[in-house]
C-alpha cells in the first residue's frame, strides 16, 4: 500500500464516518432499496427530480464501509447533474470498477478513492451498490416503471 492509498483509504473513512446527504427526503419523486446479499449490505436511495435533474439525492444504508462511503461519495458527484449526466457517471464509475476506465475526477470527485477496490473482487458489489440503485432509480422515473427493489 502507497502513499495515495492510504490517503484514498481516509478519504473513504470519512465519507463512512461523516456521510454526505444521509437521510430521507420529505417527498421524493423516486425511492429504492437495494441489498448486496454477499457483504449484508442495505441501502434506501431517495431522489427528488426537478427540471430533469437530481435536485435532492439522500441515502440511509447500513454494510460495510465500502458501501456506505460510496453512497456518500455518489450522492455528491450526482447531486444538480441531469438525468442523463448523472446515468453517464454512474457508468463510468461501474467501468472504473471494472477495470475498463481511469478515475475522473471531474465526473466521480471522492468516489475516485474507490478505485482501489477494483483489486478486490468481492467487495467490488459493495462498491457499486449504491450507484446501481441510482440507475434503478433514474430510469424507474423516466419510463414510470416500478423500481427494481432488488438485488444489485
Ligand atoms: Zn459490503
């Protein structure tokens, strides 16, 4: 482990310890809750969309750190984009995760610290829990659909 590791490692403490946009809003436009049976992750995403944007993102979750910091870590690099600007980041965070994209810090801020955890296989799902609720969540409001409410 580097120097940038260990700094990328305290970044994602203390997203886990102090995290970004933790709660529920009051009336959201969209709610889902996905689960990463592997690691026992949970999370409840809740946006609110004005305007063809992610006006309001708040999650409330309880896993691992990896799963927690990242929710923290998505609802600020999503937070104002629109619609379509917030599904591009998560997929170039899922390709990041995978191996088939580098960080960008422009589109992913802190969550680039999650990089790292590409190198762990089985904790990749904890990283991706999050963002892959916001894509569920995202496109149930576009086409009215039932969110998923799955496994992720
Ligand atoms: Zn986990």
């Amino acid at each position: 482990m580097g120097g940038l590791d260990d700094l990328y490692q305290q970044l994602i403490l203390d997203h886990y310890r102090n995290r970004r946009n933790q709660g529920r809003l009051p009336d959201p436009t969209v709610a889902v809750t996905h689960n990463n049976p592997l690691c026992g992750d949970q999370l409840t995403l809740e946006l609110l969309i004005e305007d063809g944007r992610v006006a309001e993102v708040r999650h409330e979750g309880d896993g691992c750190s990896i799963s927690q910091a990242a929710a923290s870590m998505m609802s600020e690099a999503v937070a104002g984009r629109t619609l379509q600007e917030a599904l591009e980041v998560v997929e170039h965070f899922r390709l990041m995760m995978h191996g088939d994209a580098e960080p960008d810090e422009d589109l992913l801020g802190d969550a680039v610290a999650l990089e790292g955890v590409a190198r762990y296989p089985v904790r990749i799902k904890c990283a991706l829990l999050s963002w892959m609720a916001l894509k569920d969540a995202i496109q149930s409001a576009e086409s009215g659909r039932t969110p998923l409410n799955t496994q992720s």
